[in-house]
C-alpha cells in the first residue's frame, strides 16, 4: 500500500520534522527529547508542555507501543490508498502521551484492535522511511487515555455579549446532490432568503461573515465575502471570513461580537457546501509538511478516518456497540419523515443499518452526512432593532467558545472527540439555565458519534452513557424528552457545516417547523464542530 505514493503523500524530510522521516534509515524510531525536564516529545512539538523549554533533541526510542485508536478503511478516498487499510494510533511504550498516527501491516486487517501490542516496521519510500507497525509479542503495559477534564474560566465581567444581539433571519438555498450551480449562486439565494426573512434589504447590511471563507488573490471569487460583496454590492463595515473559529458557527459568533461591540447593526452569515469539495486533506502538489504530514502519508485523508478512530476507542473503552451508533442514524431518519426539504426521507431499521457498505469502521454509509450542494445564511442584528424586524428574535442566552484541550487530532482527546467538552462547560457557566430546561437539541452529526459525544460533553447524560441514552432512538427521536436535530441533521438533510442546525433552531423556536414543530420549544442548544474546534451556543425565544 505504501510503495507507490506519489509526492504529494510523502513528508518533507528538509523541514524540522526531518529527522523523524529519515531515522529509519537504521532501524531505529526517533522522537524529541525536552532539554529541560527530559520528558519525551512528539517529533512535531517544537516547546515542552510541562516546563516550556525549546529546542529539544533528539531521541530514540524502542518502537513498541500499543494500539489505542484504529479504523479498517473499506472505501477508495484514494486511489494510492486501495482498501482494505488499517489506520491506527499508536502509543509509545515509552511514553503514552506520544501518539504516531500510521498503518498497521503484517497480519489480516481485522485482527487490529484496540490494545495491540506492536512493534515498528520501516517501509522505505524513495528518500522517505515510514513507521509503519506490526503486531509484537513483546509485552506492554495497559494504556490508560484519560477522559476529558476540564477547567472553565470564569466570565471576566458579569455583562454577557450575547444579551445585545439576536438572531433575525435565516435563509436556505436549494440543497441537492450535483446541482450543477456555481457555490456563489447558491449562497446568493440563501444570503436573499435571510434578509427577506428579516425584512432588511441588502444596503441595511453593514457586516458580513463568512465560514470558512475563501484564499486566493483578489477579484471575482466563487464563495467567501468577496464573491458576495460583489454579487450584492455590500458595502459592509466590518467583514471577516476564517476558518480557525470556535466550530463552523463561530461565525456567527465572531458576527455576534462585532455587533456587540457597536462596530456594525446587521451581520450576514452565511456557508457554502459543494460536492465538488469534499473535504479531506491534500498536499498543494509538492511534498506535505506542516500537520498534514503526520496523516496524509498513511492513508487518513478523510474526516472519516480521523473521527472513526475516537469512535474505536470509545466504543473499545466503554464497551458501546455499534448500534449506539446505528439509533443515532434512525433517529435522523425518523426525523427526517417529516421534513419535506430532508435528502433521505426513507425511514430505516437497524438491520437495514447494520447491511449498509462499510466506509471506515466502526462507520458505514448511515455513519456518514449526505455530501451536497447548499447555502445557509443567518442575519445577527443589534437587539434593540430586532423587535422591529420582520419575524420574532431569537436571543442568544450564551455561547461556548473555550480551548480546554489539545487541538489536535492525536496528541489530546483520544477517548472522545476532542474540543468539545471545554466549549461545553464554558456555555453553561455563562447562563443559569440548565440541561432540563432545553426544549431541543441541534446537534452536529457530521458522523453519528459526533452525536453521542455531544450529548456527553454537554452533561445529558454521564461520560460513556450516551450509548444507553440514545437506545431505541426514543428519548432522542420524535415525541422523545430530548429531541436531537428534528430536521434530521446533516445525516439526512445534508452536510451545511452545521448551518442547518443553527437555522432548525430559528424556526422551532419561532413555532415555524411544521410537522416536525416541538410542541412549546422556547430553549434551543445548536452545536457545530466534527472535530476540531469546536463550539455551541444556546438560544431563547424573546421570553
């Protein structure tokens, strides 16, 4: 599998990491080493977590370790990468705080599990050895992740943001598999919807906010704040368009703060989704340095993979099946039944679930959110302006935006998805509301584990119960005491970036669902964020 990957999978071997993609050159696994406290670093750590010193050294190490996480690849994401494939996450014998994503060779892909012993193996690619590891007879000490801990900072001041600002209008473009239209002409569509939902005009725009926005150099852009400035000839104030927010709806947040702050009255929020963008990770042609390296050589080029392995090693550690998994996506289903706009509209069983094709275990094709083509927008207007909008405000009694853990995919959170239990606990030290009070949650489902680990992170139920939570979909599904994502989700409705979510909370909190309408909804939960980061914010009727 990994003899013939072309340059644009292999690490960069002139960068600081070098040393670690040539070590093999002698049999021997290398890592870093703190010069001031000793303490063993992974080859990307450039300062010591516990005493801060940099320029560490190099070490070696034996190149035993231990499975914690693992995932059998079963779809063709790429054609250097024919499954079946093991990605795994190692733990060094050494050090278990050191984790090496990489493949698992020399023995039948289904006999990889969590808690394998195994050993280094160099597979030598052009001027590239990479650590690929195989099953050991050595023994090795049980590894213990540790679960998710968090410290919430306390609010600086007792004024709360977010009691300033509301949201006002929402708005969907067409959602479709293929559509064949342009990303700007969809979000053009849902950017017109929002605003005729609010009743404001494009000239009472003064911000705009973009997720991810775009890159490139200036001039007629597909998507992004420059694309749309130019489309509806936005003279806006204040403008921003990044992906490094607190999860996909920290947007909407940074929108928040700037009409908060007196810097602009109406912002427009908006995302774009594309199937002909599916994210994964990619080289830009050349050799991969930077945190792509660390993946991309070993086939983990897919969201898929990087969420499935904390999928197996929660469902290893907590001794879940996979059908806690298989009630999140009948529940969506269930949902969806009564969602006109909903892609997947089919009602499914967990049979039905079970036979489904494999992508990346513990995942198969009802795991997975509908990749399609769509545009979201969301208005956020200065409060004492909403009242006089068009439809009722929605208030925003907090937000959750705190970094409690690594932001990494492999050297934190390993027995959960990382980044969310800090956002989690920073949103309700904001509010005196509680989890009872919340009517209906819009969780984000990117996969049907980001789910279970909302439900955990935001205390509905203990840590590894979200299994026991969520069985037979009916406190969870309609009529349920939780409902999660009524709308059906992205596992139905399709990927928005967990605009969708956002928008489902508008309408029942408005009363403007339809069939699907919570009856009395007035405390809505949004979350956004597959992986990292992260954020949620909870959100009111004008009560």
């Amino acid at each position: 599998m990994t003899t013939a990957l072309a340059a644009s999978t292999l690490p960069r071997v002139d960068g600081p990491s070098g040393f670690f993609w040539t070590s093999g050159a002698d049999g021997t696994l290398r890592v870093l080493r703190c010069t001031g406290c000793a303490r063993l670093l992974h080859p990307a750590v450039e300062f010591c977590p516990d005493c801060g010193a940099g320029e560490p050294v190099v070490a070696s190490v034996s190149g035993q370790g231990t499975v914690v996480a693992c995932t059998l690849d079963r779809h063709p994401f790429s054609p250097e990468f024919p499954p079946p494939y093991v990605v795994a996450v190692v733990a060094l014998a050494e050090d278990p705080r050191i984790r090496l994503t990489t493949n698992v060779v020399g023995c039948d892909p289904e006999d990889v599990t969590v808690g394998l012993a195994v050993r280094v193996r160099f597979a030598r690619v052009d001027d590239v050895w990479l650590p690929l590891f195989e099953p050991s007879t050595a023994v090795v000490a049980p590894v213990a992740l540790p679960e998710p801990s968090v410290t919430v900072r306390r609010p600086a001041t007792r004024e709360r943001f977010e009691r300033r600002v509301a949201l006002t209008g929402v708005g969907r473009s067409v959602f479709g598999r293929r559509l064949g239209r342009t990303p700007l002409a969809l979000q053009v569509e849902a950017c017109r919807a929002a605003l005729d939902d609010c009743g404001l005009t494009a000239s009472d725009i003064d911000g705009v906010c973009a997720y991810p926005g775009t890159i490139g150099l200036p001039g007629v852009s597909e998507g992004g704040v420059r694309g749309l400035e130019q489309a509806l000839e936005l003279r806006p104030s204040w403008h921003c368009g990044a992906a490094e927010v607190p999860g996909q709806a920290g947007a909407v947040v940074s929108a928040m703060l700037a009409v908060a702050a007196g810097l602009c009255r109406n912002v427009l929020c908006f995302t774009t989704v594309s199937t002909a963008a599916v994210p994964r990770l990619r080289s830009g042609g050349g050799r991969v340095g930077g945190e792509g390296q660390w993946r991309l050589p070993f086939g983990a080029v897919s969201p898929a993979h990087w969420v499935a392995l904390y999928a197996s090693q929660y469902l290893a550690r907590y001794r879940v099946g996979r059908d806690a998994l298989g009630w999140v996506a009948i529940s969506a289903r269930r949902h969806a039944a009564r969602n006109a706009d909903a892609l997947h509209r089919d009602l499914l069983d967990m049979e039905s679930y079970a036979a489904a094709r494999t992508i990346t275990t513990p995942f198969g094709l009802f795991d997975c959110d509908v990749p399609c083509d769509g545009a979201v927008a969301v208005v956020v207007s200065a409060l004492d302006q909403a009242r006089d909008l068009r439809r009722p405000p929605v208030r925003v009694e907090a937000v959750g935006t705190q970094l409690t853990d690594p932001q990494s995919w492999d050297q934190g959170t390993l027995t959960h998805q990382p980044g969310l239990f800090g956002p989690a606990a920073h949103l309700w030290s904001r509010t005196d509301l509680r989890q009872g009070d919340v009517d209906v949650a819009l969780l984000y489902d990117g996969f049907t584990f980001n789910v279970l680990c909302w439900l955990e992170a935001l205390g509905f139920c203990g840590i590894g119960e979200a299994g026991d939570f969520v069985v037979g979909a009916e406190r969870i599904g309609p009529g349920g005491s939780l409902p999660v994502n009524p709308h059906g989700g992205q596992l139905t409705t399709g990927r928005s970036n967990g605009f969708g979510q956002l928008a489902e909370a508008v309408a029942q909190l408005r009363g403007q669902a339809g069939a699907r309408q919570v009856p009395g909804a007035e405390v809505a939960l949004a979350t956004s964020g597959g992986g990292i980061p992260a954020g949620c914010l909870l959100l009111t009727t004008d009560r």
